[in-house]
C-alpha cells in the first residue's frame, strides 16, 4: 500500500490482508485474474500508447493532492475575475457564508442521493418544498418543480409541454405552431431551435411586443393560418425592455392557446408575476439566489404551472403525504409521469437536475426574507436608472425607457462600442456586447456605486454627484430609494404578496439559520454516514481536495460570456478534460456541454439523427433499446425525434439476439441507431457485445454505448475501441462530481471522428470583445453542426474541477485501479449474499461487473415479504437501500462502488443476512408478515419511545437489531410514508403552519 499516494485514500480495499480476504471470497487469485474472468476477452483493450505507432497517453502520472492544488490554484490564476455586468442570464450574486458553508461545502449535503427512500431524505425535501413554495409564490402560479437545468432547457421543456397540451385538444389536421418572441436571450433561442427541430414543433420567432395579431399579420410562413400551441415571452427581455404582456395572453388564450413567461426571480419581487398576467407557465433561472456564476453552471431552473399543467409538469416534484403513524412527511409525488416508469411517454426525460443548487437558492430566500429580497432588486434597480440617466444627460439614450436592471443602448458605430466596451473592461468591468454597435450594462446584488461610475466614465458621461448613488449593503432600502422604480411603469408594478410562509421569517440570525440547517442534515442519509449501495448511480467518493476549488473566485466568478482572453484558465482546463476523456473512451471528440446524463443521451442521439441527414437518410428514424435499458433511454430517443423499439431480454439478462436480428429486420434501412448500457443494466459483461455492434452496423445503424456504467470498465475495455460511435459519460458517477440530492449532473459526450461535427455548437456571442476592445475570430473546434443543448458553452463548468482534480490525482493506472476495486466490492457482496438472497444475473464464472442484482422474488412468494419491506428494514440498520425495482421489479440492486472499504462491506452483509433471518421467521409463522418487524420498518424515536409497545418483536430488536448501534444510531424521522395518499392529495407547497399539512420539520 502506497501511504503517500490518492489512490489508496479513494479505494477502499488496499490493504494486503483485506484484499487477500476478498479475492479468496470470490475465488479468485489476484485483482487480474478478477478482470480476465469477468470481462471478455474480446473487449479487452491494451494501455494507451502500447500499439505500434499509438501516441502517449495523455493522461499526467497522479500527483499528490498538494500538487494538483497548487496546479489548480495556476489554472484559477489563469483566469481574470471582473465586476461581471454582462447580464444575459447570468448575475453575480452573493453566497451567504453560512450557506456556503454548511450547505455547498458540506458532505451532509452534497453527497446525498436523488431521495427516492423519502424516509432518510426529509431535510433536503423539506428545502425543496420550500423552494417549490418560493417560486410559486414569486411566479404567482400554484404548482413549481423542484428545478430544472437551466432556464434555456427549461423554457424547451415549456415549449414541448404546451405542445403535448395542444395535442390533446382536437385541433384538425393541421401542426400547432409555437410563437417565440425575438426578445429572448440569444441562448435560449438556440436551445429552442434545436429542441423544436428535433421533435418536430413549429418554432415561429416574431416580435410579440406589438401583440399577436400583429405579430402574425406580419409572419410571411402560414403561420397566421395555423392552430396556435402557445407563445413564449420574456420578462425583462433581452434587450432590458419591460412589456405588459397581458393583452397577448388573453389573446392567445382566446386562440386556444398556452402561454409561457421566462422570468428574471429576482425581479419577481418588484413585477406583477406572470401568473398575475394570465401567463399558464413560468420559467427561468434561480442563479441570482446566491449561486456563483461558476462559468455558466449548474444552476437551478425552475418551472412553475397553473393547477391544469400539474400532472404535466416535467422534472421532480415534492409534495406532502403522511407515515404509517399519520404525521405529516414529505416524497416525491406524481412519479408515474417521469421517464424511469413511463420511458418514451413521459413528460420528460429528466433524471438528474440540480437539487443541491435549488437548495442553496431557496436557503437564500430564507436566508434574505422577503424584505430582503426586494431590497437586493430595489437597488439593482436604482443602479439602473441611475446608469440611465446619466447617460441620457449626456445624450446618450438608453433602448427603454422601462427596464429593470438592464441598460442597452445603440452607439453611433462600431468603433464606438469598441471604445465602450474597451474602457469598461480596463476599469475592471465587463459588459455585454449584443452586436457592431450596441452594447447593454446589467446591474446586479453585488453592483456598487463605482462600478457604475466606471461605466458612465467608459461612456464619456459624467458620472454626477454622489448623493444620487444607491446606497450599498443588504439591508431594506429606506424610502427615498425603495419607492423610487421610476423605470418600471405602475401596471407592471407588484401588488401581491410574496414568501409569507414563516419560514422566510424565522432565521434571521446566523445562528437560527445555523441550526436550522443542521437539523434538516440530521433527518438525512448520505455518504458522510454511510455507504450508499444504489445500482446504477456508483456514489463513491467525492474527495474534500477535488471539491475544494469549485468555490474559489477564479473559478467560480466567471461570467460564462466573458472574453476569452479572461477565461484561459478555465478553456485550459475544458481542453485537457476533454482531451483526457476521449483517451479513456476511446473515441476523437468530446463535448462538456451537456448538463445531465440525460441531456448527454439526447445529445448523442442529436448527433446520430443529424448524421443520418447529412447522409441523405432521413427515414433511419428507429432506435433499438434493449428492454432492460434505464428509461431515460427511451425517453431521450423521443426527444431526439426518433422512434423507440424495444429489445427483448434473452434468460440469461443480455440481449436476446435473436430479436435483435429480428427488429434489423423488421426495421430494414430504418435504423438509426441502437443504445445499449456497457456493462449492462443487469450488471453483467456480455459476451456478445461486438457482435450485436456488428449487426447494427450492418444494418446501416450507429451504435450509442450508454456510459452510465463506465466505472466498471476504465483500463479494462473502451466503449469507441469496442464498436461505439458515440456514448455519454456521467462525471457525476465515474469521475466523482457528487450527486447533490438529485443534482447537479454533467454528461459530456464522446464520439468518433464522423459523428463530431454534430455535437453542440458554442454558446457564446459571435462577435464579443476582448478587455483590448478586439474582437477574436471563431475557435475552429467551435465549427460543429448540433444545436445547443445548455445555456453556456461548457453546460456546468463549475463542477468540472472536481472531475479534473480526481483524473489528474488518479492517473491512468490509479483510474483502472478504481475499475477493478469497484468490481472486487460487488462481486464481494454477490459471493458473501449468495446463500442468502440468489443473484439474478452473473457473467463467465458467475461473476458480475461492478453491481449485481439480489432476486426477493422468491421470497417474497413464500412469505409476502416485499423488496419494499426490506429496503425500509436496512434503514433500521443505518444503510441508504440499494435500487429498489430497477431493472427487475422483486429485486434490490446493489453497486458498492469502489470506495468502501471490506469493513463497510462486511457490515451491510451483516445487515442483510439478519434481514434474511427475520424474513425467517415470517416463512415459518412465528409472527405474520403484515405484524413483522420487516412491515412495520422503519422505526421513528416517537414509535420506539411510545409509552405503548404491542408488536411481536423487541423495541431493541427494531432499533438495535445488531451489536454495536447504539453508539451513533441513525434514527429516521418519519415512518413509512404512504405516497398513494399524496398523490391522491397532491399540496406541492409549504402549508400554513396552522394547518393539518403542516410540514415534517416545523414541529421542532
């Protein structure tokens, strides 16, 4: 064991004697003799550069974690930190250090998992209940999600649902055209393009300000002629200008029509919201509640509806239901409508979002107050208008006269802007360069006085006197500036009230906030408590020294559309990530872009249906899925415009090959691809991996290789040397970006050399200005056909760092040393449960890959025992279950990860074979099984300190059921939670307190 390297501080199973122990549990002779018997032959892949003629790998020898800090710190340094008054979506705001602190950097929260077990998941529930709860309120709407990935993939995801609800209505036979208005953030507009081409919608950009009748009088398409889906607006524009948007929502809806606001939150607090305005769905960006810019993300969306889009929401939704002892306790609801039940029929294909981000922007709104909130807009606002006008007594005019924080104005030529621009930048202050000769300046929380003075002296305007300057500080504005919003016109004024919930009252002090915070940490599970054994989603470590610089200023405070000759450090660190990952892939290209392993298969499959067109073939339109596939899968291939045909599962768990053949040949010359999990779902190798990436191929299809698995193959075989054209990888599994509670996710895309022009273009402006004032040319790695799939270039760049940092501590050999520890842990666990629980599917020598799958069936026949009533049992013993009902309904699907260490092996074992011996009892008839401890698990204090005890089992039994628990019990808030019951009675906000709903954690 190497005491002075990375690798034996993330492997678990270092030591002589503990790997010497686990091998001979399995049966084999050393962790090489384990690769050669589970991974086949005909996959298996030399080290980088040992064929003739191969280059080097790119990938450094690992260094210590001094070292990869200090080269951090170089790459941090490379980059230039600005006052960031850019705007166009992305705001410098303020952290709280008190959430920064004890939320973002805080394992209790970032390593927790998407809370499908709600009963260890209540504090971070509760924070998304009160996030749902704020934008609800700020939006005017009734019913908000739990966030979204960005505000550009958001208003798509609104785009798409109101075509869904217009499909619904009988319309005739013509198409339903979306209207889009032209003032809406230039990003936004390319994801839109990209997402209605792909799914067929008629996209119509229009300038909607004048109203919908005259927008199309004067569309040259048919559209005037046609139904009307919906129309998309934004409030503030992009352009900064403020619209009462009310007459074209009545007239769209007149029309039958949905209608669709993206809205700037903060600016929620001074403007009438949409709902107020009639508008059916709300979206937008949360990043200005406290969350750094972090180069473009992640940052959390939102998606707020009306009481009749609720079952089409898409994304996850928190609601209220009650425990097996009728207290109030919270869940995810309304899941039948999400892609891992529905597949190609759900609302979406969202998995992952960004939990961890909504959380630290709904803290924020706690943090703040709804005082608070309106006095951070209140001044960016005066900063605004203060901008304003002193520009126009210079003569200089502004677009608006009605806006919010946002100023753009035309300048007389080029040359000009140039100036403008040039000016600001060496006074240390970006802003936006929107074309040749118009330049926009947006104010912000973190905005001064003499940043504006900055900005005025760029412009050749006096910057005045000072009593005319908003005052700093985040205090409430006194009233001369409060109720000074001369650039917003009174009918566009907010009236309603907002976030009067006492939660946004109550934690004024940093010790109420404090304390608050470690209690709903507490109510949770994560993997600073214990292993988290979820098939399929590989929780390992997230070391504290590759978290440590995602929040340092040179990171973290860069506008995602600053100049490149500001960015190097970060544009350093996307090369060599890229450059790493297709080295381990094996394939040419890779783009970062992609926000969520979801939007990483919609991005390849993106790629596939464009080179299908390029070649001529736009009737290669079905893509295979193998049956057992994640529903993702499906879900993505419909987004992408393609039609999903099902692959059955042959008995031993890999693809049956004879319905393989049997769809080719069903679907001959209208292939287009074929998507296939490596190793697969069931968690084995198969075999016939090459030969069914040979049939496809043959049959004029590409073949997509589903990288959520990757971590079981990483220096054994690569997915593009093996028969891939394209596969997305999960940076938030395999290269230890933490899950955050269901977010964020990054799921770059690697492809092969002819499937690279099609990955996603850039998103930053074609014509920015450097702080010099000149403009670059294009970057030729930019030249690629596919549309955009994030707001920002790099998608969320701000947790590549942790990815980077893990790499390069790792290095080649330590990487395939994770590979082969994460599959020693599974095949540990599969070897020690076999005589308890039967695994479903093994590979050659009935091994597994790096998960396996524990078959209940059988039991639960013989004793009406559920793989539910275990999962909620090992809550008892202090473990997170592993996936329940995934890819086998009846089965618990357990990935250990290579993290853990034989001691945390040994002790769920433990757990499980006491389990195992309790289902015992229950087949024969010493307690039934609806009475047993297994039914009535897990078992809150309340229930076990009851003055009343009447089950068939021990209080000590339920709360202590092996030796050596009682020293840090883990002790689960609430009971079983009934979610039929909160379906039923769907609340998706935080109760009054008075109320019989009121929330889990307000009774402490």
């Amino acid at each position: 064991m190497d005491h002075a390297g990375f690798v034996p501080r993330h492997v678990g199973i270092t030591s002589e004697a503990d790997l010497a122990r686990a091998l001979t549990r399995i049966g084999v002779d050393s962790l090489e003799a384990l690769m050669d018997a589970a991974v086949p032959a005909s996959i298996r892949d030399e080290p980088v550069g040992a064929r003739a003629g191969e280059p080097p790998s790119s990938i450094p020898e690992p260094a210590s974690e001094q070292r990869v800090l200090a080269e951090l710190r170089d790459l941090a340094a490379q980059n230039t930190p600005m006052r960031q008054m850019i705007g166009q979506g992305f705001f410098d705001t303020v952290t709280p250090a008190v959430i920064r602190r004890n939320v973002l950097e805080n394992p209790a929260w970032y390593t927790a998992y998407t809370p499908y077990q709600p009963e260890i998941s209540q504090g971070r529930l509760e924070v998304l209940m009160v996030f749902q709860t704020m934008v609800a309120d700020l939006t005017g709407l009734p019913v908000a999600n739990a966030s979204l990935l960005d505000e550009s993939s958001a208003a798509a995801e609104a785009m798409l649902l109101m075509r869904r609800a217009a499909a619904r209505a009988p319309r005739g036979g013509a198409d339903p055209v979306v209207l889009v208005d032209t003032d809406v953030y230039p990003q936004t507009l390319a994801v839109l393009r990209g997402r209605a081409r792909a799914a067929g919608v008629t996209l119509v950009e229009a300038d909607l300000s004048a109203g919908l009748d005259a927008a199309l009088a004067d569309e040259p398409s048919p559209a005037a002629n046609r139904p009307l889906a919906g129309v998309i607006v934004q409030q503030p524009g992009d352009s900064g200008r403020l619209t009462d948007w009310r007459p074209l929502i009545a007239r769209a809806h007149e029309r039958g029509a949905l209608a669709t606001v993206i809205a700037d939150i903060l600016s929620l607090t001074l403007l009438s919201p949409p709902g107020d305005q009639g508008a059916d769905i709300a979206v937008g960006s949360t990043q200005r509640f406290g969350v750094p810019l972090f180069f473009g993300g992640p940052h959390a969306a939102y998606m707020a509806v009306t009481d009749a889009l609720t079952r089409q929401l898409p994304g996850r939704l928190v609601g209220l239901s009650h425990d097996d002892a009728g207290a109030p306790a919270y869940r995810l609801a309304l899941q039948t409508r999400e892609q891992h039940i529905r597949r190609e029929r759900a609302t979406s294909n969202i998995c992952t979002a960004q939990a961890l981000l909504a959380i630290v922007a709904a803290l924020f709104a706690v943090h703040h107050g709804p005082e608070g909130l309106r006095a951070i807009a209140g001044r960016a606002h005066a900063h605004a208008r203060r901008l304003a006008g002193r520009l126009s007594a210079a003569g200089i005019s502004p677009a608006h006269d009605a806006f919010f924080d946002t100023v753009r104005v035309a300048l007389p030529d080029e040359a000009a802007a140039d100036s403008v621009v040039g000016a600001a930048a060496r006074g240390g202050v970006n802003i936006r360069r929107v074309d040749a000769r118009t330049v926009s300046v947006s104010a912000d929380e973190t905005t001064t006085g003499d940043d504006i003075d900055v900005v005025l002296r760029a412009f050749g305007a006096d910057a005045g006197a000072e009593p005319d300057r908003p005052r700093s500080g985040s205090g409430p504005l006194p009233p001369e500036e409060g109720d000074a919003l001369d650039g917003i016109p009174n009918a566009l004024r907010r009236a309603s009230a907002y976030l009067t919930h006492p939660v946004f009252h109550e934690h004024r002090s940093e010790t109420s906030l404090m304390r608050y915070l470690r209690r709903l940490a507490d109510r949770d599970l994560a993997l600073d408590r214990t292993m988290i054994p979820l098939g399929s989603c590989t929780l390992k470590l997230n070391a504290a020294a590759e978290m440590e610089a995602i929040s340092w200023p040179g990171f973290a405070g860069i506008h995602p559309f600053a100049p490149p000759d500001q960015t190097r450090g970060w544009r350093r660190l996307t090369r060599d990530l890229e450059r790493w990952l297709a080295e381990i892939s094996g394939y040419d290209a890779v783009s970062l872009q992609p926000n969520s392993g979801a939007t990483g298969e919609y991005t390849g499959l993106q790629a596939i249906r464009l080179f299908h067109l390029s070649q001529g073939h736009p009737e290669r339109r079905v893509c295979l899925i193998p049956a057992s596939a994640h529903g993702t899968n499906a879900a993505s291939a419909t987004l992408a415009g393609l039609e999903v045909a099902a692959v059955a599962t042959a008995a031993d768990g890999a693809i049956d090959l004879g319905d393989l053949r049997s769809k080719l040949e069903a679907h001959a010359g209208r292939v287009a691809a074929i998507m296939v999990t490596y190793p697969s779902t069931h968690g084995v190798y198969e075999p016939q991996i090459r030969e069914v990436c040979d049939l496809v191929h043959a049959a004029g299809g590409q073949v997509y290789i589903d990288g959520a698995n990757l971590n079981a193959l990483i220096g054994a075989a690569r997915p593009g040397r093996f028969g891939g054209d394209i596969s997305h990888l999960n940076l938030h599994k395999t290269f230890c970006i933490p899950h955050g509670g269901g977010g964020p996710g990054v799921g770059p895309v690697a492809a092969s050399a002819h499937l690279a022009p099609f990955l996603p273009g850039p998103q930053a402006p074609a014509t920015w200005a450097s702080s010099a004032g000149a403009r670059p040319g294009p970057d030729p790695d930019d030249a690629r056909a596919g549309a955009p799939v994030a707001a920002a270039t790099f998608g969320s760049a701000g947790v590549l760092p942790i990815s980077w940092a893990y790499i390069r501590l790792m290095g080649a050999d330590g990487l395939a040393r994770a590979t082969r520890g994460a599959v020693l842990a599974a095949n540990h666990i599969a070897r020690s449960l076999a005589g308890d629980f039967p695994v479903l599917y093994t590979g050659a020598g009935g091994l597994v890959a790096h998960e396996c799958i524990l078959d209940l069936r059988p039991l639960t026949r013989e004793s009406g025992i559920t793989a539910e009533d275990v999962a909620k049992r090992l809550i008892d013993y202090g473990f997170h279950a592993p996936t329940l009902a995934f890819p086998v309904a009846g089965t618990l699907m357990v990935e250990p990860t290579e993290s853990e260490d034989l001691g945390e092996l040994d002790r769920f074992v433990a757990a499980m074979r006491a389990i195992r011996a309790e289902i015992q009892d229950v087949i024969d008839g010493r307690v039934p099984a609806g009475e047993s401890v297994l039914r009535q698990a897990p078992h809150t204090a309340a229930v076990l300190m009851a003055d009343r005890w009447d089950r068939p089992y021990t209080r000590a039994q339920a709360a202590f059921p092996l030796p050596g628990m009682s020293a840090d019990k883990y002790v689960p808030p609430v009971g079983r939670i009934d979610g039929a019951w909160g379906d039923r009675h769907l609340v998706a906000t935080l109760a009054p307190p008075s109320s019989a709903g009121r929330p889990a954690g307000e009774a402490d």
